[in-house]
C-alpha cells in the first residue's frame, strides 16, 4: 500500500516502495534502534545495544531475544551483496554476542 507524502509545494506524491527495508530499520514498530547500531565494529557493543532495545520497548511482540535476533537478522538479508564482507563477520560474531547476552549460548 502506498502512503501519500504532501510535498514542500503543497502538492501529494506517493512514497515509493522500493526502499521498504531501510523505513523497516529506521523506524522500526518494535524497537528504538540507536543511531548507527549495524555499522559498528565492535559485535558486544551491536549485542549490547539490541539487547538493551528489546528489553525496553512495550511495542514488541515477542520475547526480548527473538526481536533482537530477527532486526539482527532483517539487517544482514537485507544489506545482502552490498554489505561489506568484513562488517558481515561482525554482525554474524553480534549475533554469537547476543546469544551470550541473553545466556542462550
């Protein structure tokens, strides 16, 4: 479904559908990401940070691990080709983090 956007102008134009995923992370409905998270080069700083998001928001619909895991996980299928090899290793050690984070490794 589009949205319609009202213009500097006055005039209406609809959003454009083609960068759905980046609105996905940038105003995501479940957590409050900080500024910045997925290009970080530390993966407990990234873990740390999701897991402190997931465990504040009211709006998520699952548990605290499972949101942080998934944006975790949307980020890296999303960013597909275009995302450099060596910040993937950092989202995929993140991911270890995480799990530690939450006592799940």
């Amino acid at each position: 479904m589009d949205k319609a956007i009202f213009c500097l102008n006055g005039t209406m134009k609809k959003e454009s559908k083609k960068y759905w995923s980046g609105r996905v992370t940038k105003y995501s409905n479940a957590l409050d990401l900080e500024e910045g998270v997925f290009t970080w080069k530390d993966p407990k700083r990234i873990a740390k940070s999701l897991k402190g998001s997931a465990e504040t928001s009211v709006r998520r619909k699952t548990t605290s691990f499972q949101s942080a895991m998934s944006m975790l996980n949307f980020y890296i299928n999303r960013a597909g080709k275009s995302l450099p090899a060596r910040q993937r290793k950092i989202l995929e050690r993140a991911k270890m983090e995480l799990q530690k984070a939450f006592d799940r490794a």
